[in-house]
C-alpha cells in the first residue's frame, strides 16, 4: 500500500470503483440544474408564442394566463393564411436561404482555403480588407446597393434579395482559420506530387477536411437568411415576399391581432426547428471532434 492509501485517501482509481462523491454529485446536480434552467428559458418564448396562437387575443389581458395551449391554433393558421401569401413566402425563403447557404458555403471555403493555403502577392492585405468589411454597418450601403439593384432591373425580385449575400466576410474569415488549422502543407503538397491540381486538392484535399466548419456555416447563413428582414423589405413588394416580410403585414394595420401574428410567428419557426433537429447534433459532433483524425 502506498501512503496515501494508508492515510484514507482515495485514489482517482479506487474513486471510479467506489462511485462519484458527495461533492461531485452535488457539482453534477449544479451543473445539470443550470442547463435545465437555461433550456427552459430559451424554450419559453417559443411556447408563450404557441400558447397565444392556440387562443384568441384576450389571454394576454387576464390576470393568470392559462399554461395549457388551446384549440384554435389551426383555425389562426388558416387565417394567416388568408391573409398574407405565405405559401409564397416560405417558399421565396426557402429559396432565398437556400442560393445564398449554397453560394456562400462554396466561395468561403474556396476563398478560406486560397487565403489559408496559397501563397500569391497581396494576399495578407487583402485578407486584411475582407476582415475591415466587417467594421462597416450594413446601413451604410443600403442606398447605393438599392440603386444598383434598380439599375439591374432587380427590384421586387429574388435576384435583388440574393445577389448582395452570396458570400459574406464572416464566412471567409471563419473558413480561413478553419482551414489553416486541419489542413496540412503535407497534405497538399503529398496531392500535388501525386498530379492533382489546385482545383482537385481543393475539391478532394480541402473539402472533406473543412466539412464540419462547413456544416456549422451552411446553418448558421441559412438562419440568418431566414431571419433577414430590413433587406428584403426594402427590396421586395407585398406580392413577392419572404416569410419576415409576411409576418411584418401581419401587424400592419391599427390593429394587432397577437393571436395572428403569433400563428404566423410560430409557423415561420417550424423549418428553422426541423434543420436544427436534423442537423444540430451532427454539426456539434464534427466540430467537437475535429476534422483530422489518425
């Protein structure tokens, strides 16, 4: 025996056989506490907004709202339906959301790896301007990209929704640091003596290294389009909308029906819950993980 054990103090092994402690059962109670308390916040808002679309607008002036939702959740759906063209608009956003994930997916990647992996002239300052880009407000180039747009003959279509995001400098940034972190200079060197150009190690070499950081993006710009209202707005027309845009006439009279905009709130909510479900715990798993293994 050694004198720790001689002493009564439990070693890390003779604690795994022996089961956790009071002290770390208590920290595991803590920590399992908070996350269920963060859980619940987080969900909250989305299941006030359940309860008000399943019920008429006077929940929101009683003193105890009820906590069970009610019946009329199909009946305000039906209505939102009748009111704004939102067939047309999950449809437009789904188009939107998908171009522009796909589009910005692909040139950060590519751009990412050439900034990451490429040596050419100028490639640190201009590294350096796409970052700078992300100190300008987007305000600021509204007026001029609208005209533009105007110019092209764009407005009140989707190309005037799509065009101007189909990269963005946080994706290229984000894709840079990726890449410079899980792809070799062996390993692009070891492709380029076997015959591959730049194109096929990007393709075959970059790609599949970079798919998580990839996934991550893909999600993160398919919410962010989804969610994307002062743009669309300004460029699109009620005939031709996306679903933010479509909720926003929801609320545009004198006088607001929650129950409505709330249906429409919670309908427009449902494909963002259905990719994160889908998605979500793939997207954790590879980048928690890593994308080099062996």
């Amino acid at each position: 025996m050694t004198a720790v054990t001689l002493l009564g103090r439990r070693t890390p092994a003779s604690r795994g056989r022996r089961g956790l402690t009071f002290g770390d059962r208590r920290a595991r109670f803590w920590v399992y506490g908070l996350l269920i308390a963060f859980l619940l916040g987080s969900a909250f808002p989305l299941y006030w907004s359940f309860l008000v679309a399943s019920r008429d607008t006077s929940i929101l002036t009683e003193h105890v709202p009820p906590l069970l939702p009610g019946g009329n959740f199909f009946a305000n759906a039906a209505r939102v339906f009748d009111t704004v063209p939102f067939w047309k608009a999950l449809g437009n956003s789904v188009i939107v959301g998908g171009v522009v994930t796909l589009t910005t997916v692909f040139f950060s990647t590519l751009a990412g790896f050439a900034f990451a992996k490429l040596r050419f002239r100028g490639r640190d300052g201009l590294f350096l301007f796409v970052v700078a880009t992300l100190a300008v407000p987007t305000q600021l180039g509204i007026i001029p990209l609208y005209i533009a747009m105007s110019d092209l003959g764009w407005t009140g279509t989707l190309w005037a929704a799509m065009v101007p995001n189909l990269v963005t400098a946080i994706g290229v940034f984000w894709m840079r640091q990726y890449t410079a972190q899980v792809v070799p200079y062996e390993l692009i060197e070891a492709a380029r003596v076997d015959g591959c150009s730049m194109i096929r190690v990007y393709w075959h070499v970059c790609l599949p290294a970079v798919r998580p950081a990839a996934a991550f993006l893909a999600m993160f710009t398919f919410m962010t389009s989804w969610n994307d209202f002062m743009w669309p707005l300004i460029v699109l027309n009620a005939d031709n909308p996306t679903v933010q845009v479509a909720l926003e006439k929801l609320q545009a009279g004198y006088y607001v029906d929650y129950s409505l905009v709330l249906a429409g709130t919670t309908l427009a909510t449902i494909p963002i819950l259905i990719i994160l479900i889908l998605l979500g715990r793939q997207i954790v798993a590879g980048i928690m993980h890593g994308a080099v293994k062996g």
